[in-house]
C-alpha cells in the first residue's frame, strides 16, 4: 500500500477529488469482412488537473492544446490493438472531450493517471 493512501485523495471533494465525469471506450472488431463499431460509456470520478507544463511537449506558439491530468481509480486506456482494436478513452468533463494520450498505470495500486488532450469540433 503506498504511504499516504492516495485513493483517499483522488475521491475527496476537499482537495478537489471526487469529479464526476464520463470516459467514452470506443471499439472495432472485424466480422465476416465487415466491421463492427461499439460505444461504451462509464461514469467515473476522480481528481483533473490542467497538465503541468513541464510535461507538455513542446509546440509553436499558434497551437492551442488543452491538456489535462485524471487521477482516477477508473482503469484508463490509451488504445489496444488486439482481436478488436480498442481506441483511446475519451474523457467528457465540463461539456468537453478529451482523448487520452498516454496512461500511467497504477491498478496495482488501485489508480491510474491518465493525460488527455482536448478534441476540437
């Protein structure tokens, strides 16, 4: 067990914890020559922060990337590609999407932290 427990953190309101938000698993498996989309949606919670800018890779100055940090016990994905292909979460908070771009995995732990990028549409 980590030293502090960081699930009490991740769903407590007073440090900001415990957000409500949607993670969007889209899927596609091949049948017979065809394929066959599906959509998931789970409800989640956890703490979102804007990504450190530490983090963010660099880019020219008219990019406007809004990037995100989930801390959740929702076990987040970046994307498989197996018997379906799996695509990355999509994370809907705030009235936006964003799409995880790479997962740091925690679940043994009983976490994981995901980084998201907003979707413009």
């Amino acid at each position: 067990m980590l030293s502090p427990d960081v699930l009490e953190i991740i769903d407590d309101p007073e440090v900001g914890g415990d957000v409500p938000f949607t993670v969007v698993r889209k899927t596609q498996t091949r049948i017979r020559g065809g394929v066959s989309e599906g959509v998931r949606r789970f409800p989640a919670t956890g703490n979102i922060q804007p990504e450190n800018e530490g983090i963010q890779q660099t880019q020219g100055e008219d990019v406007l990337d809004e990037q995100i940090v989930i801390y959740t016990t929702f076990i987040l994905q970046s994307g498989t590609r197996e018997k379906s292909v799996l695509g990355p979460d999509e994370i809907v908070y705030n009235g936006n999407t964003y799409r995880v771009t790479r997962v740091d995995n925690y679940a043994a732990w009983g976490f994981t932290v995901g980084h998201a990028t907003r979707v413009r549409m």
